[in-house]
C-alpha cells in the first residue's frame, strides 16, 4: 500500500507476527536453540513445522507455490524468530528462493522450496576457485546460489559442508562448488537478493535486541543488592533506554528498508544497507548491555542472555566486516576513494 | 507498514518548498543581531501563509492541519536551516489560549499571534527548579479582583523581543506541588518586569525574567487556579505536531561533506578519501534516517490521535545526542580551520559547523534533558521501578 504512513504493524501483520510469536515460543524455546547449537546448528524439526506454517513459501509467488505475501509480511516472521534465535535459515532460504524465482526458469526446483522440502541458500561473499568459504547454512543446505564476476550461478546437489565450531553456533560450512549452472540473473539482481538478506537480517536483529532488553530488564527487577532491586538503580535505567531507543530507531529502519525494497523506491538499497548495520550495532550494543546487568551470571553458559550476545555477534559477520559495509555504502555516498589502488 | 505520505501531504511539501525557496534564505539568519534564530521576514511570510494557525483545531479556530502536514513543514524548514523556535512558541502559545484561555485572550492575543503581529515565551524554569518544573515557586496571590505575581524566571528565551511570556506560577504552596499551579499570560509591558540577558556559550543569547508585584486582571489567567498542570499537558500535547529537533544533523553533514570533498590537507589529500572520515559521515547519515524514522512514527501516532510520550522522549533523546556527536565530528575534521567563528570573514560555510558545534550542548538540556527523556524510557517504555 502507497501513502498511509503507516509506521506500525497492520492489524493483517499484527496477527502474522502473533501467530508466528506463539508458533516459536512453544516449538523453539532456548533449550531448542542449545540442542541446535550441539549438532549442526539446524533443527530439522522446528523447520518442518515451520514450513507447515507456510513461512518458507510465504513471499514466492503464488504460480510458483508460494503465497504471494510481501516482503513486508515475512519481516514480521523474520522479526520474531531472531528474537528467539531460530535455528533455521529461513532469511537465507526465502531470499535464495526468490532470486531464482525472479531469474526465471527454475519453477519446479522453486516449488520445491516454497514447500521447504528442499533447504536452499546463499554465498555471501564470492567463491575463491571453486569454494566458497563459511557460507550461512552451508552445512545443511541442497541447493547454493553464489555470484562470481557478474554472473549468478545455482548448484545443487553437492555435499553440505562441514559445520565448523563458530562464535554463535550457526550452521557455518565451506561448500566446493561444483556443477554450478548460471542463471538469470544479473548483478543488479544478485545485490537486490543480498540486500533483501541485509534487510530481513536487520529485522532479526532487532527482535534479538528487543528479547535481550526484555531478559534483562526482567533479572533487574528480580535480583536484589545493597537490599533493593537493582532495577531501581539509575545507571542500569540508563544503560538499557539508551539500548532500547537505539533499537527502536533500529526498528523503524530496518522496516522502512523491507517496504523500500517490497515497493521499489529509489533509495532502497542504501536503505538496506544502512538498515543491517544500524540494527547490528544497536542489538550489540543491547546484548552487551543486558549481559553487563546480569553481573557475573550473564557470562555463564547457564543463563541465556549470553546466547544474545554471540548472534548478536555473528549474524552481520558472515557478511564480513561491518567496516567494509560502512566503506562500501560511503562509496555510493561519496564516490570511490581518490588515489585507491 | 508504510513509510510514504499521502498525495495530498507530498503536495503539500512541494508547496513548503516553493515556499521556502521564495521567503527564506541562510543569509537571513543572523544570530549575532539580537541573540536569537528569529528572522521576522520569514515569521511573516508564515503567518500569511496561514501556517502559524495550521496546527490549532478547526473547531478552536485554527487550520487543522494534520500531524502529517506538520511534520513535513518541520522537516523542510529545517532541512533548509530555516528557524523553527518562534513558530514552534507560537503554536503551541496559541493552542493553549484556544483551549484554556479567557475569552479575552481568545479575542485579542491569538489572532494577533496567529496573523504574526506578536511574540510569546515561555515562562517555565525558574532558578531554582528545572526539570523539576512542578516545584515552580514564582507567586500569584489574588487581592481583590486582581493577581499579584512575585518572583523570578530563568531562561526566558526571546523575551526580549517578545510580548508576552506564558507563566508557570504557584497559587497554592501547601498542596502536593503539581496540584497548586496557575498559568497566566503576562504582557510584557506591564509595569514591575525586568529581563536581563543571559548570554551562553554559543551565540545566541537567553534571558532571566523578574517579575515585583506585577498586577493583572482575571481575564490573563489561562485555565483553572490550581489547574495549571494541566495546561502544561496541552502544552505538551501540541508539542507533538509541530516541536522540532529531528532534523538539526543534515545541514551540519551537508557542509562537512562539502568541506571534506574541497578542501586540500596539507599533504595534498582530501579528507572525504579517508577512511575514517568516510566512515565517520556514513554513520551520521544512517543516523539521520533513524531521526526521519522517528519523526515519521511520531507523526503517525499523532496523526490517530493516540497520545504518545516515550516516542517524543526517545526522538529527542536520539535526535540530541546524535547531533552533538555529529557536531564534534565534523568540527574535529576541519582541524584548527574549524576554529573561526561566524565572526571571522575566513570562517568556512559562514561558521556553520563552528557555531553548531558550540550550540549543540544545549540541544541535550532544555525541552527535558537527556537525563529525564532516559527516565522516561526506563519507566513508561521498559517498565522498570522508579528510580531511587
Ligand atoms: C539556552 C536555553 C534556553 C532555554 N529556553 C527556555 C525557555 O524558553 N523557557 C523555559 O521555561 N525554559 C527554558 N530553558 C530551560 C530548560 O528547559 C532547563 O534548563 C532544563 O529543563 C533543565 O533544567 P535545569 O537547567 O534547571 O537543570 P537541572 O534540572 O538542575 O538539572 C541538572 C542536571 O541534573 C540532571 N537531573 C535532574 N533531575 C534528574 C533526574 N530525576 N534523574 C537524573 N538526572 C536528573 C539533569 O539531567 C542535568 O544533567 C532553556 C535552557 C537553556 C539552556
């Protein structure tokens, strides 16, 4: 929709988001995302359900098998299951399976994923030679989608990767690439798919953010020194509304970056960009807090504020360096560097 | 969701910037002549516009222009550093005196406000309270049919050029402190006031305001005696539309760039190819649309009439200490030809940055410190106790 300046959930979002909410509150609660973190940091269980739910379908279109929602509509589910630290790749998963959707060509294979019988995924950064390093889901995902040199290219079939023992146990692997057929889709098609990723990831970010405030706050108001709750003290009140205003900024943004890219407007990827930065930052900066309040508790393995703060950590980093994201939105910004080799 | 405005809003910012483009221009903007931001050409220009009146209900006899509306004309005006305080004083003045005022006030002072003929201020803090602001000591002792108000004022701001001052009184000190407040409107021509300048750290100036035994008729009285607080909520109520500060970063940035991108560094680099200096920009323009983020969820709460609170905290909580982040940057990038002031003809960008820089302080402090917009968020927006 065009020119309500709707700035909150729709009553058709708000009954998504609750019914997505209920939906990981009771199949995903912590002790799901530790049990995860065991294995190969994929739950195939909570992914089957999920996709009864509908939820990798959910933004493919309907010719193809999926339920023609917005991308707007599957930020509300990448909203809530980042704040329960799904061990699923559905951000992954749906921004692949609309590429191929948009290249054209690939009906059967994009069926198959918005059923979720196949798991798919996405090589953020490019292959060197014919592998391609640490790629989000690449431990569990079939099919793999990279871009290398302006072309876009699909495999599948080759071997999941090995998941390889990392900061927030995510299903993190190297996958040889091998079979790779190009698809349609150039670049501008190849940085929109990864800007749909950096915006629904910005999403995620701030349902992490707002959960590990909420967490915190609540130990606050139980945990009692000096014969007060620490929740009465200031600096702690300080502290945790400087992270939840920063997140609520994020909040904004990071949605006004979704319906950017949904509605095509002319700034959207800078958008985007800006977007997944912002939101990691704020959700660091949230997690952090909400450790530091929980004392020497919140670094034990025990407590889960400390899950908060590894994603929070990892998620922006499987696409590199946050400096170089700031380098690159301040190449469009400002132009390249004068005197860059 | 939707972040887009309605077609009617979109038109209604072209108008605002064919409006600006006509009526209003930097050069206009001379701080060093009276110690404020006040161009009285362009205050006019508004108020023929009808503009001034916009935000005031059509049954109070105002334009009833939307909250959207508000928050693009807000938007534009200080996009194009084009002064927001006096009409922002004289909405809000209005309104107040449309709800609550006198017939009297309602017949003489708002339309000579609205039509841009007169000034107000606001006669809030006083020496000794603050954020506080309930704990207003400044008396109003009724004798006969008249008010006799006795006390002092600080940081009256534009009361030197104003005629007015809405005043925060105590009318009943053995009441709880929010229960024994009156507001009245007081010309400031009227015999026993005194106003002194207070001058700041950056240019513009402020005032303290003493008032010895002044007397008004009932007829300046606004809204019930001891019903004062509940002034001061339409006063906040108003703010919502049409108080600014979301988007003081952009012209500050704008000049930064342009600095960074033109000057030469002593050894022949431009700092813009910088990294750090890149990175630095980048981070305030993604703040820049958190702050329009904001601004636009303010205005659309506002817009369904829900009342919000935390919102306008944390927007101006961010908008605040973004800004003065901003400023600092910026000026540190010019190194020591950051240093010259507005009054230097070498100054860069007629010491924009320079003179940001030194009044951004400020911007963290009055209309609610960082400090109580964090309360704020603590308790309404987290839940969390009151703090001790
Ligand atoms: C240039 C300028 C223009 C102004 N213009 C006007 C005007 O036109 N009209 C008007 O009425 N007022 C005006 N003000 C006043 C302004 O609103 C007050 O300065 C502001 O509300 C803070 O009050 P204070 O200065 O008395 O500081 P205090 O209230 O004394 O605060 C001192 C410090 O203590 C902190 N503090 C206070 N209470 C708490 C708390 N509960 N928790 C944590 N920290 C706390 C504050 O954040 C601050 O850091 C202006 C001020 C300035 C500087």
């Amino acid at each position: 929709m065009i020119g309500l300046m709707r700035t909150r959930y729709s009553e058709d979002e708000v009954a998504v988001r609750d019914a997505f909410f209920d939906f990981f509150a009771n199949e995903c609660p912590t002790t799901t995302v530790r049990a995860a973190a065991e294995g190969t940091g994929f739950d195939p269980a909570l992914w089957s359900s999920l996709a009864a739910m509908g939820a990798p379908g959910m933004a493919l279109p309907e010719s193809l098998g999926g339920a023609g929602a917005a991308l707007t509509d599957l930020a509300v589910v990448a909203d809530v299951a980042g704040a329960h630290l799904a061990p699923v790749p559905l951000i992954e998963h749906a921004v692949t399976a609309r590429a191929l959707a948009r290249a054209g060509g690939h009906d059967d294979l994009v069926a198959e994923l918005a059923e979720g019988s196949t798991l798919a995924t996405l090589a953020l950064r490019p292959p060197t030679g014919d592998t391609a390093r640490l790629v989000p889901a690449g431990a569990v995902a079939d099919v793999l989608l990279h871009h290398c040199d302006g072309v876009t290219s699909s495999s599948r079939g080759n071997a999941p990767g090995i998941k390889l023992p990392n900061t927030a146990d995510l299903p993190l692997a190297h996958r040889v690439i091998s079979d790779a057929t190009a698809i349609e889709l150039d670049t501008d098609g190849w940085n929109r798919t990864v800007d749909e990723w950096r915006a629904l990831t910005a999403v995620a970010y701030v349902g992490l953010a707002k959960r590990a405030i909420e967490i915190g706050v609540a130990y606050t108001k139980e945990r009692i020194q000096f014969g007060v709750l620490i929740g009465t003290f200031q600096a702690l009140q300080h502290g945790f509304a400087d992270a939840a205003t920063s997140v609520e900024g994020a909040h904004l943004l990071a949605q006004r970056a979704v319906w950017a890219l949904e509605t095509e407007q002319p700034g959207a990827s800078r958008l985007a960009g800006m977007a997944l930065l912002f939101a990691a930052e704020s959700a660091r900066f949230a997690a952090d807090r909400s450790v530091q309040y929980h004392g020497g508790y919140g670094f034990s393995e025990e407590y889960d504020v400390q899950l908060y703060h590894r994603h929070a950590t990892a998620w922006i980093l499987q696409l590199g360096d946050p400096a170089a994201e700031y380098a690159r939105l301040a190449d469009a910004e400002f132009g390249p560097v004068m005197g860059a080799a | 969701m939707d972040f887009s405005f309605p077609p009617e809003v979109e038109a209604f910012r072209t108008e605002v910037k064919a409006f600006l483009a006509d009526n209003f221009d930097e050069s206009m903007l001379d701080v060093t002549h009276d110690g404020t931001m006040h161009v009285p050409e362009l205050h006019a220009a508004l108020a023929a516009e009808g503009w001034l009146a916009g935000p005031v209900p059509k049954e109070l006899g105002g334009g009833g222009r939307t909250a959207l509306e508000s928050i693009v004309l807000n938007e534009e005006m200080q996009l194009a550093r084009a002064p927001i305080d006096a009409m922002g004083v004289t909405v809000i003045t209005a309104a107040i005196l449309m709800e609550h005022g006198s017939d009297h006030l309602k017949e003489t002072v708002v339309p000579a406000l609205l039509n841009g003929e007169a000034l107000t201020s606001f006669g809030y803090t006083e020496p000794e309270s603050g954020s506080d602001v309930a704990a207003a000591a400044t008396k109003a002792v009724k004798d006969g049919d008249e008010w006799a108000i006795n006390g002092a004022k600080m940081w009256t701001t534009m009361a030197h050029i104003a005629d007015y001052v809405i005043l925060l009184t105590r009318t009943d000190p053995d009441v709880p402190k929010h229960k024994g407040l009156t507001f009245f409107l007081v010309p400031f021509d009227t015999p026993g006031i005194e106003i002194q300048p207070v001058p700041t750290m950056a240019t513009e100036r402020s005032n303290a305001t003493f008032y010895d035994d002044v007397r008004l008729s009932d007829d300046w009285r606004v809204g019930e005696v001891n019903g004062g607080w509940a002034v001061m909520k339409t006063a906040l109520k108003y703010e919502r539309g049409v108080a600014g500060g979301q988007f003081m970063s952009p012209p500050v940035i704008d000049a930064g760039i342009d600095w960074a991108t033109n000057h030469e560094r002593a050894d022949g680099t431009r700092p813009i190819d910088d990294l750090a200096v890149r990175e630095r920009l980048i981070r305030a323009q993604i703040d820049v649309e958190v702050c329009r983020g904001f601004a636009y969820h303010c205005a659309d709460l506002a817009n369904e009439g829900a009342m919000f609170g935390v919102e306008g905290s944390m927007t101006k909580l961010f908008a605040s200490e973004t800004f003065k982040r901003h400023c600092r940057e910026i000026h540190d990038m010019m190194g020591a030809e950051g240093l010259l002031t507005l009054e230097s003809p070498e100054a860069h960008h007629g010491g924009l940055i320079e003179e940001a820089l030194r009044h951004s302080p400020v911007t963290a402090i009055y209309g609610g410190t960082s400090e109580i917009n964090r309360n704020m968020v603590a308790e309404g927006f987290l839940g969390l106790p009151r703090a001790r």
